[in-house]
C-alpha cells in the first residue's frame, strides 16, 4: 500500500477543515444495513494462524455481521481472510513487535487516513475499535459523523481505567464479561457482549483420550505449572501448548515450567488452528488455573465446544463462561483441581457443546454488537463541520484496491483514492527485514 505527500499545514484550524463528514445516513432504522468499519490489531491475520485470540473473534464477528446482512471493512495487517472488504494497513503481520509502542502508534495514525477514507467514500456508519491506541482517533471520527466502539479485550487496571476515563464520551466501550465491567464502573460503557465462536467450526468428539491440556500462554498469571502439578496429581499426562516468546513468558517457563516435567508430560509449542482443534477434542478435559482476574477465556469455550469440559479456578470471568457442575468444575483453590481432573470424566460432551451453541455462538456475538453499534449511533453528538479548502487530489495519489474474501471467490472492490500519510515525508512502513 503507497502513501502520498500530504500538504503541511501552518494551524490546526486548517488541518480540521479537510476532516470531510461521512456519507452515513443520520438515520438509525431498526434492523436496517450497517457499515462497519472494523480496526483490527497488526501483529497476527485475521483469523490466525495459531496464536491470536482478539483476532479469532474479530474473524467470527466479521463473518457473522456479513451473514446478517451487513457491510464490513477490516483495516488491519496481512492477508485477507474474511468476508469484509480488506484495507491492508501493513505489507506483512509484526508479531516479533508485540509489545512494542512503535506498531502501536504506527498502526493508530495509518487506520485513522484510511478510515477517513472509507467514510468519505462508501460511507461508515460506525467504526469498531479492537486495538489498544486507535481509540485516539475518536474525536477525528465523530467530527465527521462516525461514531466509535472499542472492545475492551484485556483487564481494566490501574493503567489502563485512567486510560478509559481519559477517552471519555467519544468513545463508547463494550466489555467482554460482567465481570470486566463491573470491576471498573464509571466508565462510558455501552455494553457489554461476550466473545463468541462459530461452534460448526469446532469438531466434537464424544469419546475423549487420557489426557489433561494446559492451553495459553507460559505466563504466572495463566500458571501452567499449577496445571502440571494438578496433573501430576490426578495421574494423567499433561499436554501442555502455548506462545512462550516474551522475556517474561521465557523467564517464567525456565524457573516453574521445566522443573516440573516428567517423562509423561509433553511440550507441544505453539499450535495452529488446526492442531489447537485435535488438542482440544481429544482432551480429558481443559486445566485452566488462572490466577488473575482473566476478563473473559476464550479457550474456555472453544474447549467446550469441541465437548470438553473445562476444570478451572475461580477467577475473572470463569463463573460466567463455565456452568459448574455441567460443563466443568470450578475450584476455590489449587489442591482441589486434581480431584476435579477426575470428576469431570461423568460430565456430558454434548451439554458442554450445547452451552456454547446457546450462550457464546456468533449469533449472538453479532446482535449484542448490532446493539452497541445503534446504541453508539443514537449517542452521536458530534457536530458535522462544512468541509472548506477541499482541492483536488494530487496525481500521484495511489489507489487502495480491498480484497472481498468469500472462500474460492474474491471480490475487488473499486479502487478510492488512497488516504495520505500520517505526517509529511512519512511513507507507509516496509516490513520486511527491519523498520
């Protein structure tokens, strides 16, 4: 993707006048055709190819709201994998930068020219927010009639509610658990929407292999060794799969992980989509012994919905996502999870599928944002400013070409002129080798 020369501008009065106001339609008929706009972050595609939770759920969402009738566009890294139309904001995913603030705020001025972009063009009827620094540009949004939603995918602590609280109204935030949002009251919520999956996508396996899965990240917070010694204890072999790629992740691997390993026990690394899905089917059950407050656990319900139950400490969002009793057990402390390892062998695999087909299915991932889209459509404040100096486009300006990805065929879009770049003399970033 080019980016073009962008004219300097002397005062931020006429930096404002070239913020256009959307083409969206002021009107909010119930159930009528949206225009999302959809910011996904760049370090991993959508969906992914092994590691990537935010990223899973924005695939499902995408293809759940495009079933429903409406019109999607992903702004994100990578290659295209869904039905929306694809923005390729990046040459290539940056997983190695994860962590990083560059990609951060790279990512954040790029979508914000893109999205502009968009709304000039096609129109947007709401822009969904699913990375951590894109939310700044809400304000730039709402002045051109585009209101923002932004899905709190991580935990709201003491740096991040001030964070919240700092976006204030113009940025209209979903939680992904009770619990999540009820732990940091006083910010403008809207709603709150479980995660989600689409359940067909999941193999079910009624007959489960002797065998207990640790499924997550090597980090203390996830305590895998506390799974290796649940394991140890209830006698059965412990798989253990996950990214162990930060220093932290290493650290924590190297000092509790390796000195509790037997010969029964298996280091898989980091699985793909594909060898998650056997993992997960074949499984006793799922040993998640979090010890953090975990705002939702999307493992948990892929889990059950390959029907295998889960066996989990009481912490976060545990008790909203696991029917205990039914579809896992959930225990008070860490000495207790070896017992459940064998209780859950009476637990029903098809009750397991069958609470997420009825709880965390991607029906109901779409109508709870459909919900949030038109509620933070119906708060739109936001004056729509008379565009002023508009002149013409320069003649290098290069064409954005989005990708429709619908299986075998994919749709090109018809080609708008491309956003300009970020700041003068800033051309899009080549990621290839190094920045």
């Amino acid at each position: 993707m080019q980016w073009v020369r962008e004219p300097r501008h002397n005062n931020r009065e006429a930096a404002l006048n070239e913020i256009e106001p959307s083409t969206s339609s002021p009107s909010d008929p119930p159930g009528g055709r949206l225009r999302v706009g959809i910011v996904a972050p760049p370090y991993f595609d959508v969906p992914p190819a092994a590691y990537g939770g935010v990223e899973a759920v924005v695939a499902d969402l995408i293809d759940a709201l495009d079933q429903r009738g409406h019109d999607v566009t992903l702004f994100a890294a990578g290659r295209p994998g869904t039905k929306a139309d694809f923005v390729p904001l990046w040459d290539r995913t940056v997983p190695e930068r994860l962590g990083e603030s560059y990609p951060e705020a790279m990512h954040a001025a790029a979508s914000r020219r893109a999205v502009l972009e968009a709304a000039r063009g096609a129109g947007l009827d709401v822009v969904h927010e699913h990375t951590l620094t894109g939310p700044l540009n809400a304000a730039v949004y709402a002045a051109a009639g585009v209101p923002t939603v932004h899905t709190v995918h991580g935990p709201v602590d003491e740096d991040m509610y001030p964070y919240y609280r700092a976006l204030g109204s113009e940025v209209h935030l979903v939680a992904i658990s009770n619990q999540q949002r009820q732990r940091a009251p006083g910010l403008n919520w809207i709603g709150t929407v479980h995660n989600g999956l689409d359940v067909e996508a999941w193999p079910y396996r009624e007959h489960k292999e002797e065998y207990a899965l640790f499924l997550g990240r090597f980090h203390p917070q996830k305590a895998p060794h506390l799974a290796l010694d649940a394991a140890h204890a209830a006698g059965i072999p412990l798989v253990l799969a996950g990214k162990c790629s930060e220093p932290i992740e290493k650290q924590y691997f190297d000092r509790e992980v390796v000195p509790r390993l037997t010969p029964s026990d298996h280091i898989f690394g980091v699985a793909d989509a594909l060898s998650k899905r056997e993992l997960l089917a074949g499984a006793r059950c799922l040993l998640f012994p979090v010890r953090w407050e975990e705002p939702f656990g999307m493992v948990m319900i892929e889990a059950m919905a390959c029907g295998t139950p889960v066996v989990a400490l009481r912490s976060g969002a545990v008790p909203e996502v696991v029917a205990d009793g039914v579809t896992g057990i959930i225990c008070d402390e860490p000495a207790d999870l070896a017992r459940a390892v064998h209780d859950v062998t009476h637990m029903s695999p098809a009750a397991c599928r069958a609470h997420v087909a009825a709880n965390f299915g991607v029906e109901n991932l779409a109508r709870g944002y459909e919900d949030a889209y038109r509620a933070a459509m119906r708060r739109q404040r936001a004056p729509r400013p008379t565009p002023r100096g508009d002149g013409p486009r320069p003649d290098n300006a290069r064409p954005v070409v989005m990708v429709r990805d619908t299986g075998s065929n994919r749709r090109r879009v018809p080609a708008r002129t491309a956003p300009e770049p970020v700041m003068p003399g800033v051309a899009m970033p080549k990621v290839e080798g190094h920045f």
